[in-house]
C-alpha cells in the first residue's frame, strides 16, 4: 500500500514538475518562439524575406535599434525612461558628420566627437534626474525637444553630406563578409553584458530598479548610478547616431524621429519590466530583431507605414499588459 501511495506521489510530483517547467521555459524563451513564428510567417508570405541581400540590409537595420534599445534597458532596469535617443542620434549623428566631410575628414576625431556629444547629453539627463530629482520622463521629454532643436541649428536645419570614405565604412562596409553594423552591435552587447551581470556596477543598476530605498540604505550611492546610467543610454545612442549616419551618407536633422518608441519596444517585448530591477539584455536583442522583422517583412508585404505605425503601438501596448501580468 505504502509503495503504491509513493508511486502516486512521485508521479503527482513529476506532473506538477513538468507543468511548472513547461510555464518557465515559455516564461522565458516564449519570446524566442514568438521570433521565429514571425520569420517563419513572413517567409511564406514573401520569398524575398530570406534573400541574402535583405537579410544583410536586416542585419543593418536591426543594429541601430538594438544598441538603442541597450542603452535604454539600463535605464529601465533602474526604472527610468529615456524620450531623448531618438533626438541624441540626430545631434550625434550630425556633428560627427561635420567633422568626416571631405576626402580629408577627420574620422577619428568624427567619431569622438559623436560619441562625445551623445555621453554629454546623456549625462545632462542624469544628472538632472538625479541631483534634481525631477522625474525622467520631464527631463527626458525636454531633452528630446532641447537636441532636435540644436540638431537644426548646427547647420540651420540643412543636412551635412560629403562624408570621407573611410566614415562611410562604419555603416556601409563588411568585415569577413559581415556587416560593420552587426559586428558593432555584438561587441556592444557583449561589454555591456558583462557590464550588467559581471560588476558591481550592474548589480547596483538591478539593485536600484528593484527597491530604491532599500538600496540607499544598503549604502548604494544611487544618484552616481542614475548618472552612469542615462551617460550610458546617450554614449549608445551617439554611437547608433554614427551608424545611421554613415548608412545614409549624410548627418540628417530629422533623423531618429520615433527611435525611442522602438528602442522602448524592443526592451519591453525583451521582458525587461517597466516597474524596474528585472529583465536580460539577450531578450533585449530578440526583442530588437523581432522589431525589425516586423518592419522589415511589412515592407516587403507593401503594408503603408502608417499600419505598421497601428501595429507597432499594439504590440507595445500588448508588451506592458503581459509585463503587467507577469508582474
């Protein structure tokens, strides 16, 4: 009788074992599932999806967002927001463009100063939040209207063409066969990676999303985090601002309109919470390809960008109920 109650038991607990298993791993790698059924529809639904060609241009497209949506996952694991990368690629984007005009463009100095003047921003937004306490989506909103206006003035709202050769490479050149932007991408995602799972810093960053308060006690010093943070999200978004401004050979005032929505898109469809303190940066980089995918295979399809807008919103929204859910 005993061992046939124990037999009945360890299969009750083996069922139960296999159901909590089977919710985990959909919990987690759904989002994976969910990227492949995509490429998978869309296949069928366009041969050209799968070309070589387009899947390069893919790659391309994927990385500007992608290193966005990098930057952003720290500032929303620190539960911040940041409006302002989208109009911080365009500032970036347009003084490193001034600096690679020319046969005899600077390049190392155009991509200092790209960089430079994203980190700049980028640390104005954190210091304001921090030392200032003003809530990130105020100061990041004004930011985002405060770089697209000097992103028009720099050069009176003309576009800055005849960029270097060797700049070009950045966005339009391959290494072993590879996209320039996607080696980018992988190396950024790797550093911040280690950065994220492998420092104190990052630790302090999930520390900070999870319970601010709890982590100043614990004598985390969370207004230079804060700062570390948004200098983080600005440095990245310059450097996107490179990228897209070598792909189209020109720094563009009105480059960037609407990244930041897709960057927040991407983080969140990553399962990266909105309340802080949990998320991965991988689901981060699925949820960037899964972006731009939908884009990318809409466009194929001859869907008016003004659908793939509707569609885009959805699915944001559809991101923060299930991350509303899980919470």
């Amino acid at each position: 009788m005993e061992a046939k109650l124990d037999k009945q038991t360890k299969t009750t607990n083996n069922e139960g074992l296999k159901k909590i298993d089977l919710k985990y791993l959909l919990s987690e790698y759904g989002i994976i599932l969910a990227l492949l059924a995509i490429i998978t529809l869309i296949s069928i639904l366009t041969p050209n999806f799968m070309t070589f060609q387009n899947l390069m241009n893919l790659g391309r497209q994927v990385s500007i967002n992608a290193i966005l949506a990098i930057g952003m996952t720290f500032v929303i694991l620190a539960r911040g927001i940041d409006l302002s990368v989208g109009s911080i690629l365009a500032f970036a984007g347009i003084v490193s463009a001034s600096f690679a005009t020319g046969p005899d463009g600077n390049f190392f100095l155009a991509v200092v100063m790209g960089l430079g003047a994203g980190l700049l921003l980028g640390f104005i937004n954190g210091f304001t939040v921090a030392k200032w306490n003003v809530a990130p989506f105020i100061v990041t909103l004004g930011m985002m209207a405060i770089a697209r206006g000097f992103t028009f003035i720099y050069n009176d709202g003309r576009p800055v063409s005849g960029l270097s050769d060797s700049f070009l490479q950045i966005g339009g050149g391959y290494i072993l066969g590879i996209p320039i932007p996607i080696l980018i991408t992988l190396i950024v995602f790797i550093v911040f990676s280690v950065i994220l799972y492998n420092t104190k810093f990052g630790r302090h960053v999930y520390a900070i999303g999870g319970n601010e308060m709890a982590a100043k006690i614990s004598g985390i010093k969370v207004n230079r985090t804060t700062i570390w943070v948004y200098s983080i999200s600005g440095l990245l978004a310059g450097l996107a601002g490179l990228i897209l401004t070598s792909r189209v050979s020109a720094g563009l005032p009105q480059a960037g309109v609407s990244y930041e929505l897709d960057a927040i898109a991407a983080v969140v469809i990553g399962g990266t919470s909105l309340m802080g303190g949990k998320g991965r940066l991988w689901g981060t980089l699925v949820g960037a390809m899964i972006i731009g995918v939908l884009n990318n295979g809409l466009d194929l399809l001859g869907v008016s960008s003004y659908w793939q807008q509707v569609i885009k919103g959805f699915i944001i929204i559809l991101a923060v109920m299930i991350d509303r859910k899980r919470s």
